[in-house]
C-alpha cells in the first residue's frame, strides 16, 4: 500500500491483469483454469496488464508454472477489488497491484471457496512466448522461456506457504496425481539401491 496503511486508488474496469500461477494445486489441469486456492487469500498480488509483458511478469518468480489473466471490472463484482499498490520488496516493478478480496474475514471457509472458485473460472490462461511472437489464450498447456534462474524440484517445494490450504474437490484431485508421481519416482529409487545393495553383497 502506497503509505502502508491506506488501499491504493482503484484500477479502472477495463484493465486486464496477470496472476503468476507458483504451485501445482494452483492450478485445475482437467478444467485447464486456476483453482480456487490461487485466489482465496484477504489480498493477493498481480500485474497490470497495460503495464508489462508476460515475459516480464514470469521472470519476477523463479518458480512460475502459468500465467492467468482477469478483468478488474469483473472481478470487481464478485467482491474483488484491484488497487494500485507498488511493492515494498519489488520497487522498480511499476505494473504492480493488490486485490482486496473484500469480506474475506466475515466469510466462513465454504463462503470464501465458492468466491474463489467464481474468481478462478473468470481466468484466461496466458501463453508467455520462448521467441518474440506475441503472447495470446492457449486451451492447452502454458510455454514459459527457460532460465538459469529457475528453481529445480526441490528448490521449488521449499517455498510452499507454511499455512495449510483447505483444498476444494478440484484441488484435491490435482494435488493427488502430484503426489502420486513423486511416489512413482521414490520406488523407482529406492528399488535401484535396493539391486545396488545386493551387488555389492553378493561381490
């Protein structure tokens, strides 16, 4: 907030913003969409769209995955309000916002999920392009540039929010398969040691 205490001044209806999707359950891949828990937080950041690129708003994260983009004025009727808000730990990004998700606290959880949800299916997914092509709305997977930057697996868990998230039927099903694969990796793993220890034993 400009002063730290007061919201910024809102940005007008017909500007369009970009939401950085960070984790898996972020993210509903069978309705190819963010899920809800992108967006049930009192205040969240984005990054105004008139503002800044794709490339340039997935470069502020190391550990992006896509990238959804939503109109002010919409969300504006659903409880969601985007102020002009700059970044204390990221001065120079000039096309940062905050959205208030208003009556966050006087909500119960459910209440505060289905808004979300609302918020989520509202979203466009945005391609951010590896060459100088334009970014555009892709029914598919996002492209994201590669970059020296970017985290590797394990890197990337350590920054799960410490908070445990409450997770609708959508979320839970992406974190599932999530999990899933790792545990696929893990006996893989451990199955490989398990024949290296017997080679070594029966030497």
């Amino acid at each position: 907030m400009p002063n730290g205490t007061e919201p910024g001044s809102l940005i007008a209806d017909t500007e369009d913003v970009y939401r950085a999707i960070l984790y898996p359950h972020w993210w509903v891949e069978e309705k190819n969409r963010p899920s809800s828990a992108a967006f049930d937080e009192a205040i969240f950041s984005v990054d105004v769209k008139s503002k800044t690129t794709p490339q340039e708003t997935s470069a502020r994260f190391r550990n992006v995955t896509r990238l959804a983009e939503f109109n002010c004025g919409r969300a504006r009727e659903i409880d969601f309000e985007t102020r002009d808000e700059l970044d204390p730990n990221q001065p120079d990004n000039l096309a940062h916002a905050r959205v208030h998700f208003r009556g966050y606290d006087s909500f119960n959880v459910n209440q505060r999920k289905k808004k979300a949800r609302k918020r989520a299916e509202l979203c466009l997914e945005v391609v951010v392009p590896t060459s100088s092509s334009e970014a555009g709305f892709v029914q598919g997977v996002a492209s994201f540039p590669s970059s020296p930057e970017r985290q590797e697996v394990g890197s990337a868990l350590s920054l799960l929010p410490q908070n445990p998230v409450v997770l609708d039927a959508d979320d839970r099903h992406d974190v599932s398969g999530y999990i899933s694969g790792h545990r696929v990796w893990v006996l893989v793993v451990l199955a490989f040691l398990v024949l290296v220890l017997l080679w070594v034993i029966s030497r």
